[in-house]
C-alpha cells in the first residue's frame, strides 16, 4: 500500500482545491470522482492516484458525445479533454462540463470504469 494518500496528491497539486472540498477533516478513503479544478481543468482521483483533465478546443461544430454518461451533448456542454497517461502518451475524452450532473448520470460504475480506462498512468509530474 502506497503511504501517499489522494489527500496528500491533492493538497500537494491543487491546495486551494483540496481545502475547498475536504477542508481539513479526514478524507473517506473510498475517493473516487472527478474534480473541477482552476481553469476548466477536472482532476480525476482514484484512492491514491490522480489524473488531470485539460480542456482542448474540438474542431469543427459537431454535437460531442460524453464518454462518461453517454448523452450526446452540444458543443457548450461538453468538452474535449486531454489526459496524459504517460511520457509521451496522452488519452483524449469528451465530458460534459457540469461534471456534478454527468457523473451522477453515469453512476459510481461509470467512474469507476472511466477510472479503469485513465489508471494506471506512468508519473507525468517526474521528469
Ligand atoms: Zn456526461
């Protein structure tokens, strides 16, 4: 078991984040979910691990079909983002950007499935 805990990511990446969602109590160690974070980014957190999503513009004005709840959305309520999963590899997804909604849209199994597809990524904060 990993003594670095999703608190400790968190507080370490996002401070101001992890203040605003957890304050300073103990953290349920079941975390799991998607997080907005400063500009537009959503990190992704999975007990310990955590991925950040950053926002890219889609080309074109196609409607965007969400890879979490599965709704097809249009281009104001979903984004394209970028994650990197590793040195040199990136994965790429549409979410919706009321990310509350959308996850409860696609439930716990969603996530978790979502998370399943994201994790394990290889350290991209170490050089
Ligand atoms: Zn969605």
């Amino acid at each position: 078991m990993s003594d670095h805990t999703e608190h400790d990511l968190l507080r370490e990446l996002f401070p101001e984040t992890a203040r605003e969602l957890f304050g300073d109590a103990h953290i349920p160690r079941e975390t799991l979910g998607l997080y907005p974070v400063a500009d537009g980014r959503l990190a992704l957190i999975s007990g310990a691990q955590l991925a950040e999503f950053t926002p890219i513009d889609p080309k074109g004005n196609k409607a965007l079909h969400c890879d979490l709840c599965h709704y097809t959305r249009s281009r104001s309520e979903a984004a394209l983002y970028r994650v990197v999963v590793g040195a040199r590899r990136s994965r790429y997804l549409t979410l919706c950007i009321a990310t509350e909604s959308c996850q409860q849209r696609a439930g716990k199994e969603g996530v978790r499935g979502l998370a399943e597809r994201i994790f394990p990524i290889e350290s991209p904060y170490v050089e």
